[in-house]
C-alpha cells in the first residue's frame, strides 16, 4: 500500500516542474518515433508493442494525474496528454501487426477498432481534464474511423464517396461546436478547426492525387482539373467562413486553415483552366466590387425624428426631479 501512495506522488509531481516534464515527454516522443522506424525490422513486434505501451501508459498517467487549480489544463498537461494518445495509436497498430493484420494492403477494419479505441481514450481525457486539444483528437481519430469503416464494410473506393464523407464530417464538428460553444468555448473553436481540416483534406487528396496518380488510388490527370465545381465552392465558401470566424471569435488557428483553404481554392480554379475570366475570376470580381460598393456607399442623412407627443403622466409615475402642475377647479358660486 505504501509502494502504490509513493509511485502515485511520483506522478503527481509539483506544479513548477510541469515545464521541465512536459519538455522531456516530447523529446522522448521524437526519440520513440526515430526507434520505431530505424528498426522496424530489427526488434522483435512485440518489443515494439511494449515500447509503445510503456510511453503512452507514462505520459497518459502524467497528464490524467495532474493537478489544476479549475479551468482549463496547464498547457504541460496538454502536451503530455497528446505524447500519450500519439504512441497510444502507433502501440495499437503494432499489435494488430502482432495479431496477424495484413498492412499489405489498406488494413480498413484495423484502422476502424483502433481509431475508437484511441476516440474513446481521447474524449475520457478530455472529459476529465476539460482538454480542448484532447477533444479534437477525439474528433479526428473519429473522422478517421468512420472513413475507414467505409471501405471496410461497403467496399468504397471512389473519391467523391470519400469527399461528401468528409463534408458530412464538417457538418457534424460544426454542429459540435454550437453545442460546446455555450460552456465549453474552447472546445468549440477547435471543433470548428476539426471540421475546416476535414475540408481541407478533400483539396489535399486531389492535389497528392494530381502529382501522385501512379502512387495513390484516386489519381486526377492534371489536364482534367483539379476538383470539380462544386467542390471548388465548398473550399470557397468554408475558407471565407473560417476566416470570418476567427477574426470575429480571435481563433488564430481557424483564420490559418480558412487562409489555406483559400490558397488551396486558387489552385484548384487555377488548375488546367481556360485563360479567360469565366466563370469563377468573373463572380469573384462581381461580389468583391459589390461588396466594397456597399460598404463605401454614400451615407444618406437621417429623417427627422417624429415630434414628441405630449402626454402627461400620472402623479405615482413622477420622481421629485419632475415639474408637478396641478390645475384645480372652483366649483363655488360666483360671488354677487
């Protein structure tokens, strides 16, 4: 019993150390990353397993444990938090290579139990530790199961499955986000930055498709354009409202990825297109000079107010400050 209270003070270390800790978790991550691909084939799978297992029970017992004084976790607990969940992650893969998973081709079903289990941890530190970052992993490693559970149990391999996916994906974050946004607004904001991430994918899969078709299953000729239409106006559309939204709610995160989905937008309406100002440089100019038109239109005077009615109120209503006539009428007779 004295064994279990000492190792349990060893993790819950003083407040002013959390730095210092959190620094070494990191540094300790990269490390594991480095080990875990130079000698991929040179330690057994189940060292592999162990190692992963050990970093991420350490680093997840670290941040559980940690003290705070109300709100939101110091932002030690949150990078021990995000060290846990990453080798969390790679530490369920390994084992799925240990059981008999087949990485030769794309391991859907593996991908799918061990995207929830790390959801699963993600949104239990999130909900005990209030940690925003933890929610948003939560999120994405959600999203990526759901993705996966796709081509596992309807077989889909065409790309615009893949791309309303990722829309509806979008939609449900930012529905999150309006329900988070009441108690937990931090929450919020990076479930507005999951579902902008889930946009920009749809652009970066085209883009890694257009340069690598020979390497990726969903290969675009360059010649064909990038993304079509419609999926340009999504990019379009989700870069100005992610711009908006940080600069009205000061989320710097979200007006970056609103700007790179607008880069990634001009790419896409650039790609192999005509040399001429059909269709989109033509609309964009229209609403752009429309819009400033508005905003700089002269300012027209304002009508006159309406004159005042002139009503008296009771004597009960009246403060001190107030004027008070009282008209009083002689009903006598008149003198003779």
């Amino acid at each position: 019993m004295a064994g279990r209270d000492e190792l349990l003070e060893l993790l819950r270390p003083p407040a002013h150390r959390g730095p210092l800790i959190a620094a070494g978790a990191v540094v300790l991550t990269v490390a594991i990353a480095i080990v875990e691909l130079r000698l991929d084939d040179e330690l057994p799978r189940i060292v592999h397993v162990l190692i992963l297992a050990l970093a991420a029970a350490l680093f997840l017992g670290l941040g559980l444990q940690a003290e705070r004084d109300g709100g939101a976790p110091a932002p030690p607990q949150s990078v021990l938090l995000v060290c846990g969940l990453l080798p969390l992650w790679a530490g369920l893969l390994r084992l799925a290579d240990l059981l008999g998973a087949d990485f030769g081709e794309f391991p859907a079903a593996t991908f799918v139990w061990t995207s929830l289990v790390v959801a699963a941890a993600a949104a239990y530190a999130a909900a005990r530790c209030d940690s925003a970052i933890c929610t948003m992993l939560a999120g994405i490693a959600a999203g990526f199961a759901v993705l996966s559970a796709a081509n596992w149990l309807f077989g889909a391999n065409s790309e615009t499955t893949y791309r309303w996916l990722l829309l509806a994906l979008a939609v449900v974050f930012a529905l999150a986000s309006l329900v988070l946004r009441g108690g937990h607004p931090r929450h919020a904001e990076l479930m507005v930055v999951t579902g902008g991430l889930a946009i920009l994918v749809i652009f970066l899969v085209a883009a890694l498709g257009a340069l690598f078709g020979a390497v990726l299953p969903f290969g675009i000729a360059p010649q064909s354009g990038l993304l079509p239409g419609f999926w340009e106006l999504v990019l379009l559309v989700a870069g100005c409202g992610l711009v908006a939204y940080g600069a009205v709610d000061r989320v710097p995160g979200a007006a970056w990825l609103g700007v790179a989905q607008l880069a990634g937008f001009v790419i896409a309406a650039s790609a192999a297109s005509d040399e001429t100002l059909l269709w989109w440089p033509l609309v964009l100019l229209l609403l752009g000079a429309g819009a400033l038109a508005a905003g700089l239109r002269p300012r027209m005077p304002l009508p006159p107010e309406p004159a005042g009615y002139s009503v008296q109120r009771p004597l009960a209503s009246r403060t001190d400050d107030d004027e008070v006539t009282v008209h009083v009428r002689n009903d006598d007779p008149p003198s003779r």
